[in-house]
C-alpha cells in the first residue's frame, strides 16, 4: 500500500505563484498577439491609421531642444539630454513597426521567461525540489533574463537610428543604455541554478547509499 505523499511546506505559496504566472503567461500571449497582428499590419502599409497614432520618448540634445516658460523650470539647470515624446508621423509607418516589432522580441523573451519559471515553480508544488528539470529551467530562466536586458538596450539603439532618419534635424542620443535588470541581480539568477545543479548531484547520492 502506497503512502500518500506529504506536501511541501510552501506547496500552499507555490499555488498561489504558479496561478499568478500563469495570468501573467496570458497576459503576456495576448500583447504578443497584438503588437504580432500591428507589426504585420505595418509590414505592407503605407500610412498609420488613426487608431495606432501614438508617441515615442526619445533623448535629444539640449541644443536641439526649444524651451518654453513653462517647460523650463522643469529643466536642469544645464541640461545635456533631454527626454521628449515624439508623435511619430503618419506617413512614416517605419518608425512605429521597428518600435512594435523591437517590443514583440522584449515581449517574446519575457513570455520565454515566464514560462519557465512556472515550470519551476509547478515542480515546487508537485515533486521534490532538486531534480535535473529545474537546474535547467533555473538556467533557461537566467539566460533570457540576461538576454532581455541585453535587448533592452539594441531596441533602444534600432528605434533611436531610424527616429534620426525620420527626424533629422533632432540631434539625438543613440545608445545601448536599456533598462533592464541590474546584472549583480542575472549573476543571482545563475548562481543559484547551479546550488540546484549541485543539489540534484547531492540528493542522487544520497538516493544511491540508501
């Protein structure tokens, strides 16, 4: 007769993690479908439509830069880059398909991520934490982080190059400068997959001199 298997002590909060994951992992599937659905749209369009006018932040020059009265006191007091919302134009639908295919990538590697982190987390609720799957999952997971953080930066680089063909009298600043994760945090990520790695050596050792 099989004993029914006890269950873990955080079994109850990696319940709760796994569902919130997996509304984030819907979420997340749908706003990749939409910006997938506009980046197709954009593909073979001439103009955006009404519908899709929207603005873009970018970091210009000072110098390029006209205040106002009212926008000056807002202002360092000599300021060398400036963040500004550009409204992108109509007829360059250009300009807003390498923004909404840059966000579907940031996007896809965020579903990546997320996904296997509920993999993870699921594992916690319904096995032994220390096998040979989360090791991995906990790599796969630091990796799209990193990679992630990384693309951060080249999308902002690939938006900046083509806003300053479209708008070539802005002197813009073009960058690699993302806001992604802190690498200290990616660095964690990876450290502790390999304490899992090296659990899973541990506790197939142990199962073996029993």
């Amino acid at each position: 007769m099989k004993s029914k298997t006890r269950p873990h002590y955080f079994s109850g909060w990696a319940r709760l993690f796994e569902w919130l994951l997996s509304l984030l992992l819907v979420i997340g599937t749908l706003a990749c479908a939409v910006y997938f659905a506009g980046s197709a749209y954009l593909l073979f369009a001439d103009e955006i439509p009404g519908f899709m006018d929207r603005e873009i932040l970018l970091e210009v020059g000072s110098s390029s830069y006209t205040t106002t009265e009212a926008s000056a006191p807002m202002l360092p007091p000599e300021p060398k880059l400036v963040e500004v919302e550009f409204p992108i134009p109509r007829d360059e639908p250009r300009l807003l398909l390498t923004h909404t295919s840059t966000a579907l990538i940031g996007f896809l590697l965020g579903l990546a991520a997320t996904f296997q982190l509920l993999k993870f987390v699921r594992s916690l609720r319904l096995d032994h934490p220390f096998i040979p799957q989360n090791a991995h999952r906990l790599r796969c997971f630091a990796w799209l982080i990193l990679f992630g953080s990384i693309w951060q930066g080249v999308a902002v680089l690939l938006v900046a190059l083509v806003a300053s063909d479209v708008i070539p009298d802005i002197n813009l600043n073009i960058s690699l400068r993302g806001e992604g994760v802190p690498i200290l945090t990616i660095f964690t990520f990876f450290i502790i997959a390999e304490v899992f790695a090296v659990g899973v050596k541990m506790k197939e050792e142990a199962d073996l001199t029993v």
